[in-house]
C-alpha cells in the first residue's frame, strides 16, 4: 500500500510540473524572463522527465506486484 502511495505522489508531483511549464507556455502575452527557447527546453525536459518516471513506474510496479504475487 505504501508503493501505492509512492507511486500515486510521484506522477501527482510530475502532472502539476507539466501544468505548470504548460501554464507557462501559454502566458505569451505577459513578459517573462525565459525566452521562447527556455521554455521550449523546459517543456521537452518535463515531458521526456514524465513519460521516463511513468515508464520507470510501471515497470517498477510490475516487479513488485510480481514479487507480492510469489
């Protein structure tokens, strides 16, 4: 139960970051201190960064359940 928890924290944390590069993106209209190339860099880190930890946690999960099972 606590991998559970782990797990569900762990993509809650990644879901609000990508919202908030999103959020970022979106804000064209107001002057910002990143460039156009900042946050198009840290948009692409995000999501790599995202779909890497949902992979990792499938996987990682998969082991565990494998391991619960036995």
């Amino acid at each position: 139960m606590g991998a559970l928890f782990i797990i569900i924290c762990i993509v809650l944390v990644s879901l609000i970051l990508s919202f908030f590069v999103f959020e970022i993106q979106k804000l064209e209209g107001i002057e910002l201190t990143l460039t156009e190339e900042l946050k198009e860099i840290a948009l692409i880190i995000v999501g790599v960064s995202f779909i890497f930890s949902l992979i990792g946690q499938i996987v990682w999960a998969y082991f565990v359940t494998k391991k619960w099972i036995k």
